[in-house]
C-alpha cells in the first residue's frame, strides 16, 4: 500500500527537518520511515526498532 499524500509530505518535512538540524538518516531510517507512513508497522513499533538499533550500535560505557 503506498502512503498517503499527507503521509508522504509528513515524510518530507521530517527529512528537510533533520536535514535542517545537520543529521542525515541513512537508508536503513528511511526505510524504517517509510514502512510506517505505509502503515506496515506502527508508530510505537518503529521507536522500539530504532531504540533497540541505536543501544546496539552505541553503547554506553560503563554499563
């Protein structure tokens, strides 16, 4: 299913956003993005993904 046209410019303007702030998502984030604005996965399952990804790829030193 393709996302909306208010999803797609919700997309859009998170990107531009972050854009904006001086980060660059890598494919994997927009991807992620992407599957939920397509409704394939929920709003609370991608934060959990991406937390899950970002406590693997940097953790805390000293724990």
């Amino acid at each position: 299913m393709l996302p909306s046209d208010e999803a797609r410019r919700s997309l859009s303007a998170t990107l531009a956003s972050g854009r904006l702030e001086g980060m660059e998502p890598d494919r994997e984030l927009v991807v992620a993005l992407v599957a939920q604005a397509r409704g394939e996965v929920t709003a609370d399952e991608l934060v959990a993904r991406l937390v899950a990804e970002a406590s693997v790829a940097a953790p805390v030193e000293g724990l």
